[in-house]
C-alpha cells in the first residue's frame, strides 16, 4: 500500500477519459498520415513537367515523406498510451514511479514522464555528456 495514502494510479473513469482522448488524436494522426502519403505519391502520368517543377516535387514530397515518419512516431507513442490504459500503469511516470499530473497527461497524452522524471532524465543525460 502507498505511504500517506498516496494515489498510485488513476481511476478507471479517468482512464476512459484519458482512452477518449487518445482515440480522438488517434484517428486525427491516422488521417493526417494517410494525407501526408498520398503527398508523397508520384504522378507518373504527365511527363511534361520541367526541371525545376521536378525539383520542387521532389523537396515537397521529402518533406512529405518526414512528416509522415513524425506522425508516424506520434501514432505508435499514441498507440502504446492505450496499451498503458489497458494494463492499468498509464499516467505512471517511468522515471519516478509517480504519477503524472492529470494536465500534462491532457496536453500530451501520450507522455511517459513528469515534468520532475523529464528534468531528471535531463540532468543524467549532461552528466553523461549526452545531447
């Protein structure tokens, strides 16, 4: 049992309040990544385009293409936050094994640390001489 009756994990009903969110800005991420690849989608068809059309395409669909591996990234990171609700650990920072305050958890839900475990996180990582 936690000491001075500290809370170790948040509710079932805050979690299904967190599970909505995060299903909302999962669909909003699956959307914007399935128009980021057809972004990148090559329009073979018309060869009549010139150098520097070719050029910026190119850079456009690059742009495209790192955007799509970001959102990418943001669905998987969204995607593990519902795996953490279902098990029950979600909102539970891996740093200090305290929970994450239910505002940060609303502005970035898929957040694994506290503002306190990413400061720690931080300090090791210049200790180690780490970027």
């Amino acid at each position: 049992m936690a000491e001075n009756n500290e809370i170790v994990r948040y509710s079932d009903e805050d979690l299904q309040e967190f599970k909505d969110l995060i299903l909302e800005k999962l669909a909003q991420a699956e959307e914007n990544y399935r128009m980021l690849k057809g972004d990148m989608m090559v329009d073979e068809t018309n060869h009549t385009f010139k150098v520097l059309e070719e050029g910026a395409n190119t850079l456009n669909k690059e742009s495209a293409g790192q955007n799509a591996q970001r959102q990418m990234d943001f669905i998987n990171k969204l995607r593990a936050a519902l795996v953490r609700i279902e098990n029950k650990t979600y909102g539970i920072c891996r740093v200090t094994g305290k929970l994450i305050p239910k505002g940060r958890l609303l502005a970035v839900p898929h957040a694994t640390t506290s503002i306190e475990g990413k400061e720690i996180e931080q300090q090791r990582k210049r200790q180690m001489g780490i970027r």
